[in-house]
C-alpha cells in the first residue's frame, strides 16, 4: 500500500496548526504511564503508546474492550466466540486460537496473564487503558511480538469513602448492565479496600429459527476485591482477586452465504433458513451454549529502601495465579441438518502461576559521562497447564441430508447408504491435548541521560521456556462403523511430545529532546513468540509448530504545542516477521502452522486539542497498516477457486497449496480512524449542571477475514457513527447519558469460516447491525 494516505493525512493536520494556535488558557494534563514498568510522561516515552482514560470510557458508554480499541489506530479486537481474535499492526490471534496463547500481550494490574480470553474477564471498574504497539519483549517478555494491552482498575482509598454506581439500560435488545465500586478505609490511612462488581445481561439480537424462534442470551457477572496496605513509609502491599462468569445460551453462527442447493434442502428442515447474516436469525438444529468461569489472585509488594547512591530505589514482587475452566457444546455443521455436534469433554482447562521481582532506581552517570541513569532489571517465572478437549459426535442419518445439500465426502461414504431405512446411530470422536510448561527469564533496562536533550534506552530479556504435551485422538469403542472419522481425517494415536525454547529480546531506543515541548524518538526492537502443540486435533498429521520471531524499526515524534492545548504524537514504523504462526481452517480442522515471512509497516498518529471555545475538545487517531506476506508458498487454496495452485508443495493441511508471496495478510484493515469531538457547557448554572454532546466516528478499512484470502471473506471499509446526549453535576458526582450507537447501521463480521465439507458455504461472527440506544445512570459519592 503506498504510503501517500498517511501523508496527506499529516498535511491536513499541519495546516490547521495555526488555526490552533488561537487556543490560549486551557492546557491538557499530562499522562502518566507505566509502558516501561516506572511511572513516566507518555510523552517521555520512546514507544508508541494510545490511552483511553476512566472519563472517555464512561462518557462513551464503553462496554467492553471490543468497544475501547476502536478508539485507539491499529488494534483490532473481537470478543466473540470462545476465544477472541486480537492483533495488532495487523498480526495477532486468529478465530479459535484454544489453548494458544497470543502474540499480543495482556496485562492487568500489572499481572502478565497467557491468554487474551482473561480481557473478557478482568477488565472492568477501569482507570485507564495503554496500547503499546511493536515488540515489548525486553521487559514483557515472549508472546508480546506484536504489542501489549495494559489495563489499570480503580485503586483502593485509605483516606476516605468513596463510590460510583452505573446503570444501563439496552434497547431495542433487552439488555442491561449494572457496574459500581466502593472504596473505604478499614484503617484510616493505614489499610483501605476497593469492592467492584459488573452485571451485564443482553439479548444477543439473535433467534433460532429451528427451534421455534430460541432466543440467544448472554449473562456475565464479575468482581473484584482490591486491598492497600501502607505497612510503613516505604514499603506497601497490595492484594487483588478477582472472579469472572459468562452464560450464553446457544452460539449464534448464522449462514453468510450459500448455495440454492444447500438453500433447498436446509428449508426443508426449516422453512425460514437464509444467508443474509444480518438479520438476526440462526438457523441451527442444536442450539448449544457456552459457559466461562475464570478468577485471579495476585499479591505485590513494593518496597523503598534508602540505599547510598541510589535515588528513589524500589523492589517490587508480585504473586499471581489464574484460572480458567470453559466447557461448551455447539452445533458443528451449523445448519438444521442433525449432524454434529462439537463438545468439550468437561471444561476447557487453563491454569497459569507467576512470579516477578524486580529492582529499579536512578544512579549518577557512569565515569561522570552524561546526567545520569535510570536503571530497572529483575526476574520471571511462570508456570502453566492447560487441558484443550473436543468430543466430535456424528449423527449418521444426517449426513445423507447433508450430501443432498452438496457435501463433497468423496469415496468415503459407502454407497447405497443412503438407500437404507434411518438407524439412529452416531459416531463419536475424543481429541484432547493435556499440556504443561514453564518460563523462567532476567530482564532488564537502562535509560542513560546522555545530555539535557538525549538520552538513551537499552533493554535486554534472556529467557527459556520448557512445554510438554499429551495428546490422543480415538474413536469410541462403542462405534460400528467408521464413516464420520473418514470424513473427518481422525485417526486414533496417543504420543507425548517435548520442546524447549531460548529467548533474546534486545531493545535500543533513542530520545531527542528538541524543545521542552517537541521530542524525536525512534528505537529497534525484537520480538519473540513461543512454538506449542495443536489443540486437541484429530490426526498426527502436525502435532506443534515452531516459535516466531520480529525485528521492528519505529520513529516518532511526541509534541505539546500552543502552551499545552495540543497533544499530537505521530511515528512510522516496520516490523518483519519470520516463522510468523497462522490460525489455519482445511473445512474440518483448525490447525496452527508457520507460514514463513511476513512485513508490516504504516504510520500512526493520535491527538487531542482544547480548541479556543472553552466547552469544545477534539481528538482523534489514524493508523495504516500495509501487512503483506514476503514468502508464503505453502498456503491453504481459497474455497472461492480465486487461487492458483503452487506445484513446489502441497500445503500444511495435506491438501494443494498456493503461493501467497505479496499479498496482503488476513484480518489486517488498512486503514484505522477515530475523530471524537465533544462538548462540555454550562446547562443550568443556577444548578450547577452541565450538559454534554459527544460525536464518534469511527472508521475500519478493507480487510480479509480468512488466511486463504477467499474474496467472499473480503470485507468493505465501515464507519460506524456513535451519538451521546448527557447532563451531569458540575463536581461529576452524577450524570445522566443517552447514547445511540451505531446510529448509520454498519455491518460487521468479527470472523468468517467455510461451512464443513460444504464448497460455498460460509458462517460467521455477525455483529448486531441494529443501531443500539442505552441510557446510562451514574453516580459518585465522592471522599472528603
């Protein structure tokens, strides 16, 4: 992709720079962040960082994280389904990522947690959110290639009592959520506790036709309990535990598109089967469901010790363990047709422990060369389990109906079989994986003052992660015949495998103080992502995939102009991928492969400006991603018949491959953007009450939704349009909001697959296109 949109797009912004420069009295706050594990300026920071505050999140009516990354250039995140598809820059999980963990890193409370399912879990009650984009693995370690999201939840207060409840109500879905917090000293100044709650129940805008109009539904309940002790002067503990569960009742996987012939014979199960995608309806004779249970527990101390010459010394430690358990049982065929049916045998099993000690403070400069240094280093480990399980159970007499739909089952099938009378007997198929592993790792940083203007970081991460694996497919004993695993590629085998990994994760970044107001930065870094085992597959075909590795280059420059009322940072960027790991679905499987190189670079710029009118704000972001694969020659063929075959090799699947060198990566929209403006203004001031109008645009550009780049899984730029209408107490200890979301009905997929064995055929992720209105009541009952 060239890269003249981002161009034009910065001399658009430069040439109201002096229109800007009317702006005099109002001057943004400065935002601290913890991006390199110490409090800093985001504008001291030589990585590109976007953050979203608690104020943005409640005035907008932010759900979810799904919600807040739409604000922020280059991230991408779907919540839906078992496990949610995050990336970054383009690169990150794909659909049905179980049990692998994701190169984009999470991180709560300071707690580094495997997998991005726990942000569906422990991200509420929020402070503040930070997207680091680029490899962070000097100081967050493996499996942060592609960057890191960093949440925050509201404190503990050991002073005062202090409270805020929000209730929100969903329409034309019945929905409500119901989210609050209170914070109290147990010992004034000593010891105080923060409890937190959310509730959120919703309609999902989805029935199942089959089964007379089932509506889906989706419960999720979560709480935390934060506790401050400030034992001494200097040193301090911190207790958080939390506890997540999530209901759905039924996986709505409506049809995206089919052929008339599949059309025809699904309607003779239920006459109100479609492809539209959009409109609500699922056609599935299962309905299904899905249920989550996951906590977490972490103790950190910090301590400050008064060590000679070294200033503002800190010895942080932090305990933390979390699990996860999620059992679920889908329709697999998704279709009326009774066929099969896609299960766990009990929960799905994540378990992970982890310790972190580190050691950082500030030091003259070595042999007096510079203004001194800053220096951070310290040590990980952890340790996991996890238990991934399918029970695949085939129901024989459908698959008859099935191939009158046009299933193509080749010479698998036995002929006539469909000639005989219905039998009622099923087939059943058990895969798991059962796996176990640990990390160990020393990291460490050093900021070097250099001069008044520049300083200099170096970050270096040495690490070794062991895993093992059992894994085991079989047919039940019970079985008379083998159809459904001839089909289905099962073949039964038991084996343990073993892998053992090294990591080193360098990082060099540069800061040039231009002016106090306008820093130049740029760093190279190197990313690491570990190798793993297949979830649960059902043949031994490829049993784990191999780790993956990134260099990635960035400049930028972070600015505060016209005395404070202009924010705007900016930075270009290019990372190469080698070994990069894919999410793969052959019709049947899905399989995790490594699909030799790829290359993103872009540009990317957020900013925020109180213009002259006092009651205005404006910001906004941009973010281009050109991802490409530099060599792919092994790749899956597109269902569509759009590829053409590679006769160097088949693909990893087995089947015929096609070479993908220079085109573009899947689920990597070209072109992300955001412009918020709102207005804050005295209402009723006899009253002390404000109102309050909000826009949001927010803009996704064209982007793949399969690895195989099938042109029906293509999907068109959207710009979804948010509109909030609010009045609250001058002191914000209340507030009223109306927001209408989704006001222009935008259409959108949070994931595509093929339907099994079915050429043509596609399912998906649907988004509730409906424009939704919710009205949000909060209140604060703020300390003295």
């Amino acid at each position: 992709m060239s890269l003249l949109r981002p161009r034009l797009s910065l001399l658009i912004i430069l040439s109201l720079l002096p229109a800007v420069a009317l702006a005099q009295g109002r001057v943004i706050e400065e935002v601290v962040v913890t991006a390199q594990k110490t409090e800093q300026s985001l504008q001291d920071v030589p990585v590109s960082i976007s953050t979203l505050g608690a104020e943005t999140v409640e005035a907008a009516g932010l759900d979810d994280v799904q919600d807040m990354v739409m604000y922020v250039p280059n991230v991408k995140f779907s919540s839906g389904g078992a496990t949610p598809v995050l990336s970054i820059r383009g690169f990150g999980s794909g659909l049905a990522g179980r049990g692998i963990e994701s190169p984009v890193g999470s991180v709560i409370d300071d707690v580094f947690y495997g997998h991005a399912s726990y942000l569906n879990d422990g991200v509420f009650d929020v402070q503040r959110m930070e997207v680091l984009r680029g490899p962070q693995g000097a100081l967050f370690g493996k499996n942060t290639i592609a960057g890191v999201l960093n949440f925050y939840t509201a404190p503990p207060n050991t002073e005062a009592v202090e409270a805020n409840l929000s209730a929100l109500y969903q329409a034309p879905i019945d929905g409500a959520k119901y989210e609050g917090g209170v914070s109290f000293p147990v010992v004034t100044d000593k010891l105080g506790a923060r409890i937190s709650f959310r509730s959120n129940r919703r309609d999902t805008g989805s029935t199942n036709s089959t089964l007379n109009d089932k509506k889906y539904t989706q419960e999720d309940y979560s709480g935390r309990l934060r506790m401050l002790w400030q034992a001494t002067d200097n040193l301090d503990f911190h207790f958080n535990y939390w506890y997540a569960t999530r209901q759905k009742n039924g996986a709505d996987r409506p049809l995206l598109k089919a052929t008339e012939q599949s059309l025809t014979e699904f309607r003779t199960h239920d006459p109100e089967v479609e492809d539209d995608g959009f409109d609500g309806n699922t056609s599935t004779d299962f309905h299904g469901f899905f249920n989550r249970r996951a906590e977490g527990t972490s103790i950190k101390s910090e301590w400050r010790p008064e060590i000679g010459g070294i200033e503002g010394a800190a010895v942080t430690a932090i305990l933390a363990k979390a699990t996860t358990q999620t059992p679920f049982d889908n329709d697999a065929d998704f279709s009326p047709i009774k066929l099969i049916n896609f299960a766990t045998a009990g929960p799905d099993v994540q378990e992970q422990e982890s310790i972190e000690i580190r050691f950082s403070g500030a030091t003259a400069a070595p042999f007096g060369w510079g203004n001194g240094t800053e220096f951070l280093v310290g040590v990980f480990g952890q340790r996991a389990e996890g238990q991934i399980s399918n029970v695949i159970t085939a129901h024989l007499d459908g698959f008859c109906d099935y191939l009158e739909a046009g299933a193509v089952v080749g010479d698998d099938f036995p002929a006539g079989a469909c000639l005989l009378p219905p039998t009622g007997e099923q087939e059943e198929l058990t895969s798991y994986t059962i796996s176990g592993g640990s990390t160990q790792a020393i990291f460490s940083q050093l900021i070097w003052y250099v001069r008044d203007d520049l300083d200099l970081t170096f970050g270096l991460r040495l690490g070794r992660e062991r895993k093992e694996a059992e894994i085991a497919s079989q047919r039940s004993p019970d079985n008379n015949s083998n159809i459904a695993a001839e089909l289905l590629n099962q073949e039964d085998f038991f084996t343990t495998r073993r892998m053992s990994e090294n990591e080193v994760s360098p990082k060099l970044a540069l800061s040039w103080h231009w002016t106090d107001e306008i820093t130049l930065w740029g760093n190279v870094t190197k990313g690491f992502k570990s190798g793993g085992f297949q979830a649960a597959p059902v043949n031994p075909t490829s049993l784990r995939f191999d780790s993956e590795n990134a260099v990635s280059a960035e400049a930028g420059i972070k600015a505060r102009l016209f005395d404070g009322s202009l924010v705007v940072n900016a930075n270009v960027y290019r990372t190469n991928f080698d070994n990069l790991q894919v999410i793969l679905f052959d019709g049947i499987n899905f399989l995790t492969q490594n699909a030799a190189e790829a290359v993103t670079q872009g540009f990317e710029l957020d900013f925020i400006w109180l213009p002259p009118w006092q009651a205005l704000t404006v910001a906004g972001s941009i973010g281009t991603t050109d991802a490409t694969y530099t060599s792919y020659d092994c790749a899956p063929l597109a269902e569509d018949g759009s590829s053409t075959e590679n006769p160097i090799c088949p693909d990893k699947t087995g089947g015929d491959g096609q070479d993908l060198e220079g085109e573009v990566v899947a689920y990597a929209p070209d072109i992300t953007a955001s412009l918020y403006p709102t207005m804050n203004f005295p209402l009723i001031p006899s009253l002390d009450i404000n109102g309050l109008i909000g826009i949001d645009l927010l803009y996704t550009g064209e982007f793949y939704l399969d690895y195989d780049l099938d042109e029906n899984t293509y999907r068109e730029p959207t710009t979804r349009v948010n509109v909030r209408f609010g009045i609250a107490a001058g002191d914000n200890s209340w507030s009223v909001i109306l927001n209408a979301k989704n006001i222009t009905g935008v259409e959108e997929l949070g994931a595509m697959i093929d339907q099994p064995l079915l050429s043509g055929n596609y399912v998906g992720f649907a988004q509730n296109s409906d424009p939704e209105y919710t009205i949000d009541f909060r209140y604060k009952f703020p300390g003295e």
